[in-house]
C-alpha cells in the first residue's frame, strides 16, 4: 500500500496551483484539438501527469489513486508540456 508523501498546508497550496495551471493549459489544448477530448471517459476525474514537474505529477499520481479507491472513476493522462497551447515552461520547477 502507498502512503502520501507528507505536505505542509503551504506546499499543497503551491501544487494545487500548479496543477490549476496545468488543467487551464490542457483546456486550451482540447479547445484547439476537440478529438482529444474523445479520450477522456464521461464522467471520470481527470489527473493530469506532467512531463516537466515530477512533484506535481506523484502529487495528482496519490490523489487520483485516493480518489478510485473511493470509488471514482479516475483517468490518469500523461501530458508532454512543451506541446500544450499557452504555456510557458520556465524551468522553475
């Protein structure tokens, strides 16, 4: 069984953001390319795993595991950054 990564309330926020961020970016993307959207299951919570941000991809990673052990529907996307319309990596991260 995994256990969640222990995080500060502020480190939460800060992912949260991030993953705000991610799911604005990936909206575009589908918005610009509406067959994408076929892939995504009706109904499913949608965690999105980024390529340039390994923190926020196991954060999304344990919170979708959570969640289908609650019994959601949850359909995990890997996502190629770099391809997504309006983002800007800044190697912050």
């Amino acid at each position: 069984m995994t256990t969640a990564t222990p995080r500060t309330p502020e480190q939460v926020q800060a992912l949260d953001a991030r993953d705000t961020e991610l799911h604005i970016a990936f909206l575009h993307a589908l918005i610009a390319d509406e067959a994408r959207m076929a892939e995504i299951p009706p109904g499913a919570t949608l965690m999105l795993l980024p390529d340039d941000d390994l923190e926020l991809a196991a954060y999304n990673r344990e919170r979708g595991v959570a969640a289908a052990a609650h019994g959601h529907n949850v359909y995990f996307r890997h996502v190629r950054v770099s391809e997504l319309i309006g983002t800007e990596t800044d190697g912050a991260r």
